[in-house]
C-alpha cells in the first residue's frame, strides 16, 4: 500500500483535487453561513471535482499500461482482483483526503466556524467522500478499458459537459426532478436557503446505496480480467438502479426537509432577542439595536412588543407567516431579504440595524404590496420608512432615497413631507395612526398605508 | 507526399483527427438539441477545449532520440506543427459552429483556440506531450465556473479579466491579449525547446 502510493500518481491526484476544489470553494464563493452550507457547496462543486476524480483514475490506469509490464504481470499466479486491490486502495484513499482537504479549505471560509453543526452535513459529507471513490474507481475501469493519452482529459470535458451544463440546459430552474439525486453531485435546495434545511433520510440513503453501487461498479469492471465478467460487473449499477429510482422524490425540493434544531430559537435574557441557532453569530449585532426598538415601541405605542424574534426567509426570501403581536421581527440569513428590511444590511451599523427593524413600524413588508422588483410601490415602501421615522423621531439618514436604494421619483413625496402631515394631527392621534398601520402591517391587510398615516378618513 | 504521410502517422495524427471530428458532431448534435443562447456558445467552447486536447499526443514522437538526432531542422516544423493544428480545430468547429443559427462567433472562437493551442504546446514544453492536457483542462474547468449562463465573467479588475480569458467576450481587450500572449509564448517554447520527454 505504501509502495503503491509513493509509486502512483494517488498523492498527486489527491493534492490536485483538494488544491482545485480549496480554491473553488474559497475563491468563487461568498463566505458561508455555516457548516451545513459548506457541506453543499462542496457537494454541488462536485459537477466539476467528480470528473476531476473520474480523470485522475483514468490517467493512473492508462500510466498502468504505458509501462509497458502487463504481460510480465500477468504472467504472474495471482488473479487480476487480487492485483489490483492496493493500486485501488490508493486511489481510493488519495480521493478521500483530497476531498476532506477541500472540506478543511472551505471551513477556513465560514462565518463562525463554532456555530451550529448541522448533524446533516454529516451524512453530506460523507456521501461526497463516497462518490469520490466511486469515481476514482469508474475513471481506473475506464481508463483500462480506452488506454489512451487522451481518455483522462476528454473525460474531464464531457463529465463536466454531462454533469453541469447539459442539466441546466434540459431541466428548467427550481424544479428539478428527484432523479437528480442520482447525479454524483448534490444540487442544493432551490432556491439556496438549505441553510436550515436537512436533505431527508431517505434521500440519503438512496443515494448512498446508488453511489456504493456505481463504486463497485466500477471496481468490479477495473478487476476483471475477461469480457464475460465485465458485463457482470455491471450488475451491481443495475441492482443499485433498482433499488434507488423508485425511494427517489418527486421532486428534488421535496428532498429538503426543515431542520427544526437549526431553526430552534436561541434568546438572551429579557428583553428577549431571539434567533434561530443557525445564525447565532448575529446575535451580537442584534443585541443592542434590537432591545433599543423595543424600548421606542414601547415608548410610543399600545400593545408594543416584547421580543425581538429573528425570522428566517421561506422560499421567496420573505418571512412565512404572520408574526404574533407581541414578537417584533427582524429577518436574517440569506442576502436577498425584502429592500430595506434585512438585518444583513450592515449599512450605518447598529443605528442602520435599528431602522431596518423599525421599518414599517416593527413590521416585516408584506408582498402583495411591494410591488415587482422592477417596478417597486415606492409610495409603500415611503410610508413604512415614515412611521419608523416617526418612531425614532428623525429623519432617516437617507432621505433622498428609499429604502429599497432607489432613487426617489418625483411625484410620492419625501419621508419628511409624511412625517411633517403626521406631526399635525393630535398627539393621541398620531399615536392611533402608527399603531393602526402597524397592525394593518402585522396582518397584511390591503388598503393604501400612506392613506392610514396622514389620509384624512371621515371618522377624523 | 511519403515522409509527410509517415510523419503524420508516427504523431498519431489520425486518431487526433478522430477525436476532433467526434467534437465537431457532438457539437453539431447538442447545437440542434440545446436552444439557451448561453449554453450554446458554452458548449462551443468545451468542443474547443476538447478539440484543442487532441493535439496533445501528437507533440511528441514515439522516440525523444531518434527526432533529436535527425538532421533536420525540427524548430520550424514544430512551430507549423502548432499553427494548422490549431487552425484545423477553428476551422472545423467554427464551420461547425455556423451551421443553422449560428453558436458562436468565428472570432471567439479563434481566439479560444489560439490560447488553448499555446497552453497545450506550453504544457507539452513543460510537463512532456503526454501530460500536456493538464494545463489547458484545468483552466478551462475552473473558468467555467464564471462562464454564462452559470455565471458572469468578471470585467475588473484587468488581472481577473486575464486569468477568466476563455469566458470573457469577444470584445475584452486583456482577454485577447492574454491569448495572443500565451498562442506565440506557447508556439515558439514549443518551437525552440521541443516536447519535454
């Protein structure tokens, strides 16, 4: 075993893939939230690294034959499967560093490397470090089969062609079918908020028996010596098949199950400020801004509320259901939050924090009303920018523009000319305005907000 | 007409050509099969990186001491060697390439080919013709990342602009260059130095 990894390419095969990857994983991404994300990323890479690996097998077994001692070899008494073991094993061994070297490379990269451990980037992982094998394992079966210069890099070319361009091409976005599974890499949950999610227990498994059988596989079809037993070898792929297609999901997003540990809350003494386990690292920021909106709800308005609980973004980027009254939201994880409305918006600091989480008057936006992305109802986002301005008693920093980054069109007016309209109602008044556009907010009921604010209804 | 013909078999020239007609039909094929205009010029481009590997083998004779031994004057040869090796692969996909709706511009394609070529003449001065597909194959791959419709190309800074060459547009200047730079770099090692053995 040892002479077979100093002889082999195995160390540099491994090296090479754990350099490319490190430096995919480290280059090409934004930092990560967490190890669960690592984990994925490092999966969904395999598109690239698997056939990487498929290579690496095919140039070892074509350098096997380019030495030009088959014939002396096997001339000797032991069969082929017996000959053939320590070479894979290198192999083998050399995939599996090189892939937990990858992984030690990403982790370098995460947010807060004592956070959370999802306990399902475990079998993740350990899945990946699977299908690398298998790949080494398949790349020397057909390395031995096609022995020429050219099998390593032309499988490089349409392994990748196979496993990343020709899929996007064929199956349309976010809708992937369970099938996907299949493939050696993990597509992540779509759109990528797997942050909090655990791909399910049967979604691993039909994975993990498909992929032992494409290892063996292809160890079988490297170890056999004569074509009848190369066409059995192919019988544990069959069986695998068999077994695998029909545990498959419907559909890939039916894979992802919630993680509910992840998305447990972890809150500090009271005045609570909540957030789910999996962002812990943000606590720290929230922490200050977060119990400063309470105090100015409760300052200002009836019925305040009396905990700051984190919400994590559904599938669409916006919170998922209507927060009770008594929890004043702020939304984390995830760069895509609705405009304005993230606590990943670090602009201006703990005071930027504690405007996004007074925006709307302590409420997330509600999307019937916001508007398209490309055409955004900027009179909306105005009024709910008016009442945390009202709220904090100042102008926000950014008058001129929205919170959304636009900026203003003319026509809507400015937080100030709102804020000046509310400042010259009654005292009591105002109070009973922000507090119904707070629960009109809350609830998402329809209706103009600027109209609740300063309109003039008949009960005035 | 003989010693051209011996020549060409002795760098197994005709399994390379093989090879290279297998892209051009693949690509022929996904061309009537994939309509995303992204992924059209991509999978061009992976037809390139495929077609431009198949030169490798045939950088280097079987025998490192009978070529060098030769009186002949190898570094001419070698150079033109390189260039209808690599005009071949343009010409054959870019032909390729234009057939129906158009994939990919005759210019894109050039330029792909002539830094590909260079890297794998590169590759064959340094590392020996049959490993000279490493460098090429590994750029290529780790490019493809940013390359449409995974991805957008960085247009700044210029050095990731050069280090992303293959994804770039055809209008990026340092793109350019940085191919240019590495086809003549890459030519003239390869016609001076020779295949590593």
């Amino acid at each position: 075993m040892r002479i077979e990894l100093r002889r082999s390419t195995a160390v540099w095969a491994g090296l090479l893939l754990a350099a490319t990857g490190a430096f995919l994983l480290r280059a090409l991404n934004p930092p990560y939230g967490s190890w669960m994300e690592v984990a994925v990323v490092q999966r969904d890479m395999m598109q690239l690294t698997w056939p990487l690996a498929l290579a690496a097998g095919a140039w070892q077994a074509y350098r096997e034959r380019r030495s030009r001692v088959e014939e002396l070899v096997g001339t000797t008494p032991r069969p082929r499967w017996r000959r053939v073991q320590p070479i894979a094993a290198a192999m083998a061994l050399a995939a599996a560093v090189g892939y937990l070297l990858m992984l030690a490379g990403g982790a370098v990269n995460i947010e807060d490397v004592g956070g959370y451990v999802s306990p399902g980037a475990v079998p993740i992982v350990a899945i990946g470090v699977l299908a690398m094998v298998g790949a080494v394992w398949l790349g020397l079966a057909i390395g031995t089969l096609l022995p020429s210069p050219l099998t390593a890099p032309l499988l490089v070319v349409v392994g990748f062609t196979g496993l990343s361009v020709l899929p996007q091409m064929f199956i349309e976005h976010n809708r992937e079918p369970g099938a996907a599974l299949l493939l050696p890499f993990l597509p992540g949950s779509r759109p990528p908020v797997f942050e909090f999610k655990v791909l399910s227990a049967g979604a691993n498994l039909s994975q993990l028996v498909w992929l032992v059988a494409i290892a063996a596989t292809g160890f079988a079809l490297f170890a056999a010596a004569r074509p009848r037993t190369r066409m059995a070898a192919i019988t544990p792929a069959i069986v695998g098949a068999a077994i695998a297609i029909p545990a498959l999901p419907a559909e890939l997003s039916d894979a992802w199950v919630p993680d509910p540990k992840a998305t447990a809350l972890i809150c500090t003494e009271p005045p609570q400020v909540c957030v789910p386990r999996i962002s812990r690292a943000s606590l720290d920021d929230l922490r200050e801004p977060g119990r400063r909106a309470l105090a100015i709800l409760a300052a200002k308005l009836p019925n305040p509320p009396t905990r700051v609980v984190a919400v994590l973004p559904d599938t669409f980027g916006r919170p998922s259901e209507t927060p009770p009254a008594d929890a004043l939201p702020a939304l984390v994880g995830g760069g895509f939050g609705a405009p304005g409305s993230g606590i990943d918006t670090p602009a201006g600091g703990s005071d930027g924090l504690l405007w996004a989480l007074l925006d709307g008057a302590g409420t997330q936006p509600c999307p019937d009303l916001e508007g398209t992305p490309e055409d955004p109802n900027e009179e909306y986002y105005l009024a709910r920018r008016a009442a945390a301005a009202w709220l904090i008693g100042r102008v926000p920093p950014e008058e001129q523009q929205l919170p959304g980054g636009q900026v203003k069109s003319s026509g809507e007016g400015t937080v100030t000319q709102v804020l000046n309209a509310l400042h010259a109602l009654r005292a009591e008044e105002q109070q009973s305005r922000v507090a119904a556009f707070r629960e009109a907010e809350r609830t998402c009921a329809a209706g103009d907000r600027l109209e609740i604010l300063t309109g003039t209804p008949g009960s005035e | 007409m003989k010693p051209l013909t011996l020549y060409l078999r002795s760098r197994s020239v005709p399994a390379g050509l093989a090879v290279l007609l297998g892209c051009a039909v693949t690509l022929w094929a996904l061309g009537l099969a994939v309509d995303n205009r992204d992924g059209r010029s991509l999978l061009v481009l992976l037809a390139t990186v495929a077609a431009v590997v198949a030169i490798a083998p045939g950088l280097a004779g079987p025998d490192h001491d009978l070529d060098r031994v030769a009186g002949i004057a190898w570094s001419p040869r070698r150079a033109v060697h390189v260039v209808v090796a690599a005009a071949i692969v343009v010409g054959l996909l870019g032909a390729t390439a234009q057939i129906g709706d158009p994939m990919s511009g005759m210019a894109l394609i050039a330029r792909n080919a002539a830094g590909l070529a260079g890297l794998v003449a590169l590759g064959a001065v340094t590392l020996g013709a049959a490993r000279a597909t490493l460098l090429p194959i590994l750029w290529a791959v780790l490019v493809m990342q940013v390359t449409p419709p995974m991805g957008a190309p960085p247009d700044r800074p210029v050095y990731k602009e050069m280090l992303t060459w293959l994804a770039q547009p055809i209008g990026s200047t340092p793109a350019t260059v940085t191919a240019v730079i590495l086809g003549v770099v890459g030519t003239l090692a390869y016609a001076l130095f020779g295949s590593r053995r």
